[in-house]
C-alpha cells in the first residue's frame, strides 16, 4: 500500500507520468471494440427484459424442504399446465422456489399453484401467485427515459457554464453513453434479467461517472490555466499532467464504492437469491467499474482531441514550442563550450613549434606586460578586474597628504 501511495505522490508531483493523452488513440480502440461488443449483444441477443416490463404470472412456492432439481421440477409442471410458455424457475434463499411465466386465467393459475404444490410437498397455501401487467414496466420506461433526457440537458448547460466550454460538456457525454451502453451490452451478453431496479441502477451510474469526470475536468482547468499563464507546458502536457494527478484518488474512489456493492451482490447471489438487490448491485458494479476507465482514458483525451484545432490553443502551444526549441540551443551551446574547455584541458603540453622562442620585437613596440597577462587571463576563462590587468604599477597614486 505505501508503494501505490509513493505512486500517487510521484504522479502528482509529476515525477512520474504515463502519456494517456498521448496514447488516446490507443484507448479509443479499446473503447470502440468494447462498443461493438456491446452492440452485437444488444442486437444480436437483444436484452432479458422482466416480468414486470413484458407481463406474466408470478408464483411463489415457499417452505420447500427438498430443492433436489427444483428447476425441472418446477419446468416441467408449468409445461404441462401452460404449454409453449416461457417459464423462469429461480431459487429465493434456502426454502423458496419462484416460478415466471407468460399470462394466466385466475383458474389456470389456481390450478397451478395445487400443482406446484404437490410436486414439492408443500400446502396449498404456502404456494402464492400474482399476475404482473406490462403497463406497469413501460410507465417505469417511460418516466426513466424522461428523467435521463432532463438529467442530459442539465448536465449539459451546467458543465457549458462551469468550464465556459461547450466541448468539455460533449466529451462528458460522450463518456456517459459510453458508460451506459457497455453496461447494458454486458446485461445482453451474460443475460442478465433488466428490472425496474435495474434502471434505477442505470441512473444512479450516470450520476456517479459524470461525478467523477468532472473532478479530473476541474483539475484539467487548473492546469491549463497556469499552463496559460507560465508557458511552459503545451495544453496536451497540462491535461494529461491533470490525469496523472487525479487517477489514484479516482482508482481508489471507485474501489471503495465497487467494495460493499461487491459484497452485496455476492451475499444476493449465493444466499439471499434474485431481487431487487442484486438488480440493482449488478447496474452499480459494472457501472462504476467502467465509469472509472472513461473518465481517466476516454473523458480528458476527447477533450484535448476537440479543443487541438482552436486558434487559442494553437498559439499557445507553438509558443511553447519555440520556447523550449530555444533552451535547448541554449543548453547545447554551453554544453558545446565546456566540451570545448575539457578537450584544451586534456591536449596536455604545448607542441615543440607551439614553445619556440617568439621573435625579436623592438622595444616600445610590442604590448605591455600587464597587458599580456590580461590577455593570457583571459584566454584561460578567467574574468579578471581591469585594475588587476594593468598590474599595480600603473595604478594611480594616492596623493600624500601635507
């Protein structure tokens, strides 16, 4: 655990970096072959919609004490009152077999809970039914699909206000159809039965990833403010040092909500059996689960791949450039002096015409001594004071006083 909180603070302080803005492409192709996937489930096996948004008839056999092949059991006394029906059969707890199927007369369904009940040894009257009409499920539908319409338009204009851009408010969408369609891909592909706790769940996901994404945004726009403001860092490096910054707390946000949500639909699934719990733990876990992944790798890398071509951020970011193309020359050239200094340090002795005697110059004629010590002072590099190069003879005199 201290290693993956040092990883935090390397991160943070930018010590370290992995470019996920950089490598979005790569992260769109995941997000696109997830998507298809999705899709071919949803079209292809379309989702396992409930009693309560098609119809039927519910029943309810509890105080079983044998539950020995309770599914053919149960299958085969409803194919022989109702053939040609559709009919789940699963188990509630320890003691409770529940049985679904398509419409039923109030006779057919009478008879059929004495049949239940004499296949599993039980009283007539601890075998319950109740008949579930569709219109029930399709206004739930229907009030769902208003109130995700009215969440969208709202989460729209207030993110177009916060961030005073409208590209920001679409890359946050983006993220959230993302969300909610993979979601509803993995209902398709495992064939998991869509309740109205279900949607409830869809909603509440919505909830959680725009949520989460408009934190690593907020700190996107701190960023690229002072990135702004200091010029040293083009957008792309300032919203990708945001992510770096902000993938730990989002990893750990995201665990500690996928935690209890896990145990509960652990204990659903092995203990207490289908409900409305285990509905709703299955939208929140895969729900938040890739909330997480598209606000670090899908939400920001839109972003910095729509606001790329704006005249602002163009201007911006070949001033960095530049910027930096010129401390490089800078840094090359002094680099290149003192590669030229330890090349003179290492050519050793001077050669035998280099130590030649020089030739006769006449007197008066050639430069002063205190000059030629200037000038070998600073052929060797060093910066000497005009004082000290015309040597202390030439100094000027103080005058004595009388």
């Amino acid at each position: 655990m201290s290693r993956f909180s040092q990883l935090g603070n390397d991160l943070y302080s930018g010590k370290k970096s992995y470019d996920i803005v950089g490598r979005r492409n790569r992260f769109y192709l995941i997000s696109l072959v997830l998507t298809v996937v999705s899709l071919v489930g949803l079209l292809g096996l379309g989702l396992n919609f409930g009693i309560e948004f098609r119809g039927g008839t519910e029943l309810r056999v509890s105080a079983v004490q044998d539950m020995d092949g309770y599914e053919s059991r149960a299958g085969d006394v409803v194919d022989a009152a109702a053939p040609g029906e559709t009919t789940t059969v699963t188990r509630i707890g320890d003691d409770t077999v529940r049985v679904q199927t398509g419409e039923m007369e109030d006779l057919e369904a009478e008879e059929l809970r004495a049949d239940l009940a004499e296949e599993f040894g039980v009283p007539v009257e601890s075998v319950t039914s109740s008949l579930v009409g569709p219109s029930w499920g399709e206004t739930v539908t229907q009030r769902a699909l208003i109130a995700l319409g009215v969440f969208l338009a709202l989460v729209t204009v207030v993110l177009s206000l916060y961030f005073r851009t409208w590209k920001m408010a679409v890359a946050a969408l983006v993220a959230l159809v993302h969300d909610v369609l993979f979601t509803l891909g993995i209902y398709a592909l495992i064939g998991i039965e869509v309740s109205p706790a279900s949607v409830i769940g869809f909603l509440t996901i919505l909830g959680y990833s725009i949520y989460d994404t408009i934190v690593v945004f907020d700190k996107v726009r701190e960023n690229t403010d002072h990135a702004f403001d200091t010029r040293r860092m083009t957008y792309a490096e300032a919203a990708n040092l945001a992510v770096n910054q902000t993938i730990v707390r989002s990893i750990n946000t995201s665990i500690v909500a996928l935690l209890p949500v896990a145990v509960i639909l652990l204990v659903g699934i092995t203990l207490i059996g289908p409900g409305t719990l285990v509905d709703l733990s299955w939208a929140l876990f895969i729900g938040i689960a890739v909330g997480t992944y598209s606000s670090i790798f899908i939400a920001t890398p839109l972003l910095v791949h729509l606001r790329q071509g704006e005249a602002e951020i163009k201007k911006h970011d070949s001033s960095v450039t530049r910027r930096a193309e010129r401390a490089a020359r800078r840094s090359g050239g002094a680099a290149g002096a003192e590669t030229h200094t330890e090349a003179d340090t290492v050519l050793g002795p001077p050669s035998v015409a280099d130590e030649a005697e020089p030739a006769q110059v006449p007197a008066g004629t050639g430069p002063r001594p205190s000059e030629t010590e200037g000038a070998q002072a600073r052929a060797q590099g060093r910066q000497l004071h005009p004082y000290a190069q015309r040597g202390p003879r030439n100094q000027p005199r103080r005058k004595r006083r009388g």
